[in-house]
C-alpha cells in the first residue's frame, strides 16, 4: 500500500505542484486547505505524513500541530480511576487503560513549510514534534528526501510501538469474574500508596501480573520495575546480585558493580519467590527494608536507596516461619498488605474469555488466520480443575491453536484434560443423585471411614436397598426386578441386613 501524504496549504498552485511530485513518485496524496479541515479529516485519512504549512487561515500550523498531539480525552492512561472502570470488554480495569491507548489513530509524522520561518517558529515546531520544517519555495529533492526519511523513522517508531504493545498485552491482567473484581480494587487502592505488597498464590495464578499492575498503577510507574526471581539466583550469589561488589570482593569480581537494589532506586522492586530466598540474604534485604541502607558485597560505604517493595510466593510463608525457614521479622516487614491471586478454579466464569483472548493472542503472534473455539470445547475446559492455572491454560490453548485446523473442536482437547472431565462429571452425579444416572444420595454416618470394608458394604447396601424399596412401594417383586436379582434372593438380603417394613 503506497504511503499517504497529507498536504496542508491555503494556497491551492502548491497544493497542485506538491500533488503532482508527489504522485509521480507513487504517494497518494490527500489535501486541505485549513488546519481544521485537516484535523477534521485525518481520522478518516490515516496519513503517514502530513506536510503542513506554518501561516494558515484561522488555526495556524503550528496550533494544529499543537492540537494534533494533544491526548485525546478518552485516554486516561494515568488515572487510576479510569483505569478501574471496565471500558474494554473482557477487561477489568487494571491493564485497559493501556489497551484504550492503543486503539487510537495514529499521528501522522509532521514535516512543517513555511514562507519566511523564523528561528522561533522553527525551534517551537520541533519542541511540538514535528519531524522537519522546510523553507518554500520547496525544492523538489529537498522535499523527497525529507519525506522518505519521515516514513522510515515512522516505521521504525510504529515497529516499536507495536513491540512494547504486545509486551503490554502479555502483561495484561484478563477476568471479570467477581474474585478478580475484588483482586483489581485491591490493587488500585493498594497502588496509590507506597506500601509494601506480599502476593500470594498456586503456581501459574498471575502473581507477576499483579505485581506489575501495581507498579504501572502506582505514582511511581515512570520509575524502573525491577523484578529479581530469588529462586533462579544460585544462593551464593544472591547477595551480590541484590546489592553488588565492589572490585575483587570474590574471584570472578573483576569491576564494581550495581545490584538490583541500587537498579530500582526510585521506583517498585519485585522479589518473586521470596519463600526460596536463603536465610543469609533475608537478613541482608531486611535489613533495607528496615532502613533502606545497605553495602555492596567486600564494600564498606554504606548506601541508601528508596525503593517499594512488591514480593510474592507460591509457598505457605507462615509454614516456612514456623518450621524456621523464613525470618518471622521479615514477614511481619514485607506482608503490610497481601493480595491473594484466585486459583483458576475459583473462577471459572473467566475461562471462556481467557480461552478467546489466547486463541487470539496466538493466532496473531504466529501470523495465522484467526482460529475459532467451539462452545463445547470452552464448556469442557471451564469444567477442567487446572491445577497449573492460568499458565497451564494458556500452554494448552497455545498448543491447540498451532496444531488444530481452523476451528478448535472437541475432539481437539487433550485426553487427559477429557478423561478427568468425564470423571468429575459422573462422581458429582452419583453425589447428588441425579436422574439420569438413577443413583440414590447415600448418607454415611460419620463414624464411615473408620468401617471395616464389610460393615461399610453392608451399610450402604442396606440403604440402597431401603431407598429402592421406597420408591416401589415396598413392592418386593418390583424392586427385585430393578435390583437385577431373584425375588427370595432379595428376602434373603433383606433378613441378613436387618431391613423390615417398619423400616418404611
Ligand atoms: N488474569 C490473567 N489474565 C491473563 N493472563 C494471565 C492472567 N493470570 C496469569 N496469566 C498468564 O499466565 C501465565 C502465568 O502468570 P504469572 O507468571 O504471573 O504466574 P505466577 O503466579 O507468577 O506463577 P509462578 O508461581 O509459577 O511464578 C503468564 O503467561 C500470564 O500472562
Ligand atoms: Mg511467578
């Protein structure tokens, strides 16, 4: 698709003569002749460049530019309160703001033409963003060039926009289910303080996610996030990495350098697995919890940092302090405020828009066509326990989408994911009796589980029996019938087992 300019000129001949350069170079070409018409058409337009004249009739060029960058209203992207409310369907708030963001039109790339420039117009029309300004008369290779090197920086600048975007997605926190409700009000409310957060959480529930919901909605969310996974660090190496050596502190120290702590002076740390965190290296972080001071690895200078604190965990942190694993000091320091990601299935009313959202996510992240999902198919995953939660689901649909033809069926879940539905199913109906199954609800006594299997068989059989008959009306020959065995054989069963008609 040829590159669309936009030209923005009172005068119609240089409309005409940039026009016809332009077309013969293979741009399409678009005009207006006012700074209004031009806003008023661009979303329509979609220019990637747009060459826009300094002296207008009304609205000058450089107000025009002005207005053009000037943020939309719907934005809101660094309002907590907007971010909560659910615009975006299937998104809670945390995370649709960025998504709001994205859906906006482009800016056109802004190259300025101007008569008599002056310094001052000049220096204001690159502080507002254009990319160039051109003096007229326009020199036809002047002009081409500078066009030709605004598209290729536009490139480059949609390429990353489009990079961090998908960065972003991946990192967007997807559910409407009512234990994700209260989990982003709690993240918005906890944000907007400096407090320090525990996440708890199974495997796969999002912990990091959350973490990074309350940096990118906190104050400090222009600062670095720093995320250091305590579990992957080799212990001996813990400390160094959290608070840096100095030159030669141990072999292989052969420069000074930074650690993490220092990294996110200013902004939100993340200590992922604190529950693997060795002892030695807790006394060090509590130590800067307690008075943000600290001193590199073989360094004497003690060192200050302001930094918040964000830590999770998959493991029981009380347990870990009761059995002496995790410092109770430190405990007390980082659980100020815990936040507890929901195990998938607790809420299972969001499986059906996880599904679509990763289906989608896939497709496009592999360059396929956009594949379906049938509703039976998202029926039997949200009845699935998912021990490994969102991350397991995310894996299976990832593998589903890359292997399946256009639509995902049925037939296309994995075994084992069927076999377990399956098993579920039929236990919960013999638990509740259900009609179709024609299986009674039998009571056991609680002392049940410590029966000998001979008087739990008998028990249950009795009652089964006792049932059965009750819903024949004690008709033996009926019953009997239903029960699959002899008439005098039920008699016989009925007398063993103790079971009369004053039973009824
Ligand atoms: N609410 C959610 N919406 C969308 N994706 C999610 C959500 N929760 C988790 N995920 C996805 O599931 C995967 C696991 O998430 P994450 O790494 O945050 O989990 P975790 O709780 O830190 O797991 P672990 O304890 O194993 O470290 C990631 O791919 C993440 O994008
Ligand atoms: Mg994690």
């Amino acid at each position: 698709m040829p590159s669309t300019i936009l030209i923005v000129d009172d005068e119609k001949n240089i409309r005409r003569t940039v026009r016809l350069v332009l077309e013969g170079e293979g741009f399409g070409v678009e005009e207006a002749s006012s700074g209004e018409e031009a806003l008023a058409r661009l979303p329509d337009i979609g220019a990637d460049v747009m060459l826009l004249d300094v002296q207008l009739p009304g609205i000058s060029g450089l107000e025009t530019l002005e207005r053009l960058r000037e943020p939309s209203a719907k934005g809101g992207a660094n309002s907590v309160a907007a971010a909560t409310t659910t615009e975006t369907p299937g998104t809670t708030g945390v995370g649709s703001a960025s998504t709001a963001a994205r859906q906006q039109a482009p800016i056109p790339t802004v190259v300025m033409i101007s008569g008599h420039a002056t310094l001052a117009d000049a220096v204001r029309a690159v502080k507002s963003g254009a990319y160039d300004l051109l003096e007229k008369p326009l020199d036809r290779e002047r002009l081409l060039v500078t066009i030709r090197n605004a598209l290729e920086r536009r490139a480059m600048a949609n390429e990353v926009a489009g990079l961090r975007a998908l960065a972003d997605e991946r990192f967007e926190m997807l559910g409407r289910s009512a234990p994700m409700q209260a989990l982003c009000s709690q993240i918005a409310k906890v944000a907007a303080t400096r407090a320090r957060v525990l996440i708890t959480g199974e495997s796969g529930t999002g912990k990091e996610l959350i973490a990074r919901a309350v940096h990118r909605e906190s104050p400090l969310r222009d600062r670095p996030f720093v995320k250091v996974n305590c579990a992957a660090i080799p212990p001996e190496l813990i400390e160094s990495e959290l608070f840096g050596h100095e030159r030669g502190a141990f072999t292989g120290a052969v420069a000074r350098r930074r650690g993490l702590f220092e990294m996110a002076d200013g902004g939100t740390i993340f200590l992922d697995e604190i529950g693997d965190m060795i002892l030695s290296a807790q006394a060090k972080v509590l130590r800067v919890l307690q008075s943000g001071e600290f001193t590199r690895v073989g360094g004497e200078q003690t060192l200050k940092v302001d930094v918040r604190v964000v830590a999770a965990t998959n493991r029981d942190l009380q347990a870990a302090v009761t059995a002496g694993q995790f410092r109770e000091d430190l405990y007390f320091r980082l659980a100020v405020v815990p936040l507890r990601a929901p195990p998938l299935r607790d809420r299972a009313d969001d499986i059906p828009l996880l599904c679509a959202a990763f289906v989608e996510a896939t497709s496009r992240e592999n360059g396929m066509r956009a594949k379906s999902i049938s509703t039976e198919a998202v029926a039997m995953l949200a009845a699935y326990p998912w021990p490994g939660n969102v991350r397991e689901l995310r894996n299976v649909i990832e593998r589903l989408v890359i292997l399946s033809e256009d639509s995902i069926g049925m037939g296309d879940l994995p075994e084992e994911i069927l076999a377990e539905v399956e098993r579920s199913r039929r236990t919960q109906a013999a638990q509740v009796g259900s009609p179709t199954t024609g299986l009674p609800r039998i009571e056991l006594p609680p002392e049940a589980r410590a029966l000998p299997l001979r008087e739990l068989r008998d028990h249950v059989e009795r009652e089964y029996i006792r049932v059965k008959l009750d819903e024949n009306s004690w008709n033996i020959s009926r019953t009997a019938g239903l029960l699959g065995i002899e008439r005098t054989n039920l008699h016989k069963k009925m007398r063993a087992l103790g079971l009369g008609r004053e039973d009824r």
